[in-house]
C-alpha cells in the first residue's frame, strides 16, 4: 500500500482583473462632479491663504502639530479644544449611518476615497489603453511587445504622478504649503515628510492601480457592517426580476415562455467597477454606484422598452410591485424614524458645537495647586498657597492680563516676578505664571482647612474675562 496522500486542491483563486466599460448617464455624471470636487479640495486646500496677523500661519487649513494647534479659516483649536474635534468624528459617524441608512453604500459608491482615486486610474487606464474591450486584450495578450510595453509604462507613470501629488498634498496639511514645496524641491525638508510622500504615495499606487475592488470587499470592515443600519425601507441597486426575467436565450424563452425585458446585454455587468452581476441580487460587493443603472436604462431605450429595469429601489418596492401596487414615493423611504433619530442626532452634536464655538473666549487660564507642601508659613504668621497658573492668549498681538482674587477680602494675590498684579502673555500663545495667595494669621482662611476662592484674569485692553475656581489650604485650628 502506498503512502503517499492525494495533494490537497487549492483554495486559492488568482485575482481576474476588472475593467469595467466606459458609460454615459445621469449617475456618471454625477460621479465625475463628486469626482472633480473631491480631489479639487484634498488638492488644493492647502493652498488656501487666510491672514491672521504677524504671529500665525497664512495657511486657511493646517494641522500644526509643532504648537498642537488646528487652524481651520478663522477657527483656531487648542489643545485643550480637541472636544470639537471629537465632535466633528462623531458628525461624521452619524453622516454615514445617515447616508447608509436612506441609500445604502452610497458613501462608497460616490465619496470614498478608495472609489474616487480608483475612478481616476481606470479614466487615465482607459485614455492609455482604450475601453474595456481593448484593454481586455492587452491583458490577455502573452506577448510582451513594444507596445505593451509602452502603454504599460505611460500609465503607470502616470498613476505615478497622481501618487505623488496624492502624497504631497497631505504633508502641505501639516505646514505651510509654500515653503515645505521650496523644501522638498531643494532636499531641506524634513525627513518624515518625504517617508510620508513615499508611504502615501505606494499606496495609493497599489490600492487605486493594482488592488481596486479588492480593498472594498476584503480590506474595508463597513460593508460587513452596513447591514445594520439598513432596513427594507433602505434604497439600494437592484434588478426588477419580476420584469426582466426570462432573459433572452434562456432555457424558458426556448421552451416558449414569454421573454422579460432582459436581454442578456451583460452591459450592467461589463460597466461595474467590482465586477459583479447586480440580477443575481444584493451582494456584498456592490458599492451602489449605480453604474449599472446608467448601462441598463440606456440599453432600454434603444429596445423600445421602460428605463428602470435596474434602478434604485427597496424591498417594500418590490413587495408592492409584485403585488401590482405602486412603490412608496422616495421621500418617504428617506424620512422613516431610523433617518430622523440620526439627523436629529447629526443636528443636535452640530449645534452643540457652533454653540460651544460662538461662546469660548479669546482668553483662557488653567490653575494647579502645588500640593507639595499644600501651604507655607510665613514668618509674621501668614499663610500661602502656591498655584501654576497656565494663562492663554488666543489673539494675534500681545496683551497684558491682570490677575484678581475673589470669595473672602482677606486673601491677596501676588504673581511671581513682578510687583504688580498684572503680565504680559504674548500673541497667540500660553505662559506659565507662578501665583501666591495669601492669608493673613488672623483672619479666617488662615484657620480654616479648605476655603473656596475664585481666580480671575482679566484683559485689560478690552475688559474680556476668565475664571477658575479653586481651594485655599489654611492651618485647620
């Protein structure tokens, strides 16, 4: 008896590239708009001048990680800020479980980044080497000529390039675009941007040229997710099967059936960016471009049939149609209680921060009791408290601010290093001062454990107050 063992089959499956076919229509058009707009503000943001005096980078939108600040026009986050920050992911979370929850992938078909710099690779592919059919035998052809060797190497230069800028757009984010442009040219720019320019730029190389609809449907997590925040209400792409079926050719048509609409075309699958056939019903993969929707319905007017054989739709408008009612009207499968909950949740995390934003002020202190020891006796008898005093000042010139104490007239104040009760803090920036509260021996806050007290800073070029309140240790006898 023989002891070798079968081989195993594979369960491996070679990638077969997609190359969907170029189509015209209501839904391409608005991809190339998105398309145009997308990449118009990732590009040119950056470059976005906004002047905020001497002391402050021209640059409308920078995320300046040096001084741990974000600029965005006339917004400036601090540090202590990132609360708007925070604010802004969870806007953005609820965006999507919005948009998911009306219309499906809709995000992923129109907005993702993946789906618009893919977008952008297949149309410079497709100007190289010509549409789906060309291109198909290019890919199938086993010899390696000069011409495929041309055209192969004038698109992968020029999805180079797009890389590059791809890259170098992002670090333009982090510093002024103007002189880190000078910088990298001239070999004096620091060098995480330039890991950072090669790091972007191979992936975008790889992921908008090479991988496509695979980072969609193995890399991306939201589409094992999405399911949850759709329901039969939610509109998706999908295929009137009801009316389309038998398909021509089919096994029923020869047996004498009367044929659908569909006639087995294959323009909605030669056209998907994934590469999948939508009249097989909803699948994972589809990203709700709706390409397919574009192919069909302009095959349909050519055969003198109805548009929207492959359209968006919900599975209540399948019931109802089969039924041989007619569908809900789109905007009640828009607005249903699930939409409403997130908008009203999207509007309330927004309005919450425009208000967090119009009331701050330009100034601002942070106080730290130093507790080590908790208070000094003085030799008269006096007891001090010390505290670190972090004092902002978010305007573009110096001001002077002048510190006062409140909540029993028989604490003083006086600052480290100056006489009197007022320091500069320079423009746009945030000083440490050393601050001493002091208690007289025979007054109450001299004997008492905790006394509550109340620092207050004041800017006296314009009157704009802040405070903090805080705790004054006394003797407890």
């Amino acid at each position: 008896m023989s002891d070798t063992q079968p081989d195993a089959p594979s369960l491996y499956a070679a990638r077969e590239p997609v190359f969907p076919k170029k189509v015209y229509g209501r839904f391409r058009n608005l991809k190339w708009l998105i398309m145009i707009f997308t990449l118009g503000v990732y590009y040119l943001t950056p470059w976005i001048r906004w002047d905020r005096g001497p002391n402050l980078p021209d640059q409308a939108v920078l995320v300046d990680l040096a001084n741990r600040r974000f600029f965005f026009f006339w917004i400036e986050i601090w540090p202590h800020e990132f609360y708007f920050i925070a604010g802004l992911l969870v806007m953005a979370g609820l965006g999507l479980f919005l948009f998911t929850s009306a219309l499906g992938r809709v995000w992923c078909g129109y907005a993702c980044p993946q789906t618009v710099w893919t977008d952008l690779f297949i149309l410079v592919e497709r100007w190289v080497e010509g549409d789906r059919n060309a291109r198909l035998r290019l890919h199938r052809q086993k010899k390696l000529d000069f011409r495929k060797v041309r055209l192969r190497m004038t698109k992968w230069i020029a999805w180079l390039l797009i890389a590059v800028a791809t890259g170098g757009a992002w670090v333009f984010y982090f510093t002024d675009a103007p002189t880190l442009l000078i910088d990298l040219f001239t070999l004096n720019a620091h060098p995480v941007a330039y890991t950072t320019i090669a790091v972007l730029t191979g992936t975008t190389f790889f992921f908008g040229g090479f991988a496509r609809e695979q980072i969609c449907i193995y890399a991306c997590p939201w589409p094992r997710i999405q399911a949850a925040m759709m329901d039969e209400d939610t509109l998706v792409v999908g295929y009137r099967e009801w009316r389309g079926e038998p398909r021509k050719n089919s096994d029923e048509v020869k047996a004498g059936e009367t044929q659908g609409d569909c006639i087995d075309c294959m323009a909605c699958v030669n056209v998907c960016p994934v590469g999948i056939d939508i009249r097989d019903g909803q699948q994972l993969e589809c990203i709700t471009c709706a390409l397919c929707i574009d192919a069909c319905d302009d095959i349909m007017e050519k055969i003198g049939k109805p548009r929207g054989l492959i359209d968006y739709m919900a599975l209540t408008d399948e019931q109802n149609e089969r039924a041989g009612n007619a569908p809900k009207p789109i905007i009640r499968h828009i607005l249903r209680p699930r939409t409403i909950l997130y908008t009203a949740l999207w509007s309330l995390v927004g309005f919450g921060l425009l208000f967090a934003l119009f009331i701050r002020s330009d100034i601002d202190m942070t106080v730290a009791p130093v507790r080590n020891p908790t208070f000094v006796t003085l030799s008269d008898g006096t007891i001090r408290n010390v505290y670190e005093v972090r004092l902002r000042n978010k305007h573009g010139e110096d001001r002077p601010f002048r510190m006062t104490v409140s909540g029993d007239p028989a604490i003083r104040i006086q600052l480290e290093g100056t006489p009197y009760g007022a320091v500069t803090v320079p423009a746009d920036s945030t000083m440490l001062q050393r601050v001493y509260l002091m208690a007289p021996p025979s007054s109450e806050p001299a004997h008492s454990e905790r006394t509550e007290v109340r620092l207050w800073v004041e800017d006296t070029s314009n009157g704009e107050r802040a405070y903090q309140d805080t705790i004054f240790n006394g003797r407890d006898n």
